[in-house]
C-alpha cells in the first residue's frame, strides 16, 4: 500500500521492514531478522501515536489533527 501511494512501480526494502513492523504475525515471524538497506524504523510510543491520542481524546471530548500516517 505504501508503494502504491508513493506512486512507485517497486516495493523498497524499507516498505518490507514497515510492513514486518506494523503487522503482528509478520512481526512475530520476522521479528530478529535483518532487513538489508532498509534503514531504521522509529520507534514511537502508543501515547504518542496521533491515531491512539485522536481516539482518546474523541472519548474526552477533544478534537486534535492527525499529523502521521501509519
């Protein structure tokens, strides 16, 4: 999905290491394996995560833009 909005023909090997990351069995399975020039993936915590924070705060009452795409 992520090549297919960055309009590219190709999936990098970075698409691969996202997709390991963000998808629980994959990243059970794969989760030691090193993936070649694929980079680093940040590692940023739940409560910062804009789509978790968005939902908390609908549930308070509060609106906030979401600024990340996972």
């Amino acid at each position: 999905n992520e090549a297919r909005d960055k309009k590219k023909n190709g999936i990098a090997p970075w698409h691969k290491q996202l997709a390991v990351k963000i998808d629980e069995d994959l990243s059970k399975l794969l989760g030691n394996v090193t993936i070649a020039n694929s980079g680093v993936l940040t590692n940023i915590n739940q409560c910062l995560s804009p789509k978790i924070a968005d939902r908390k705060d609908k549930e308070n009452g509060f609106a906030s833009k979401e600024f990340y795409r996972f």
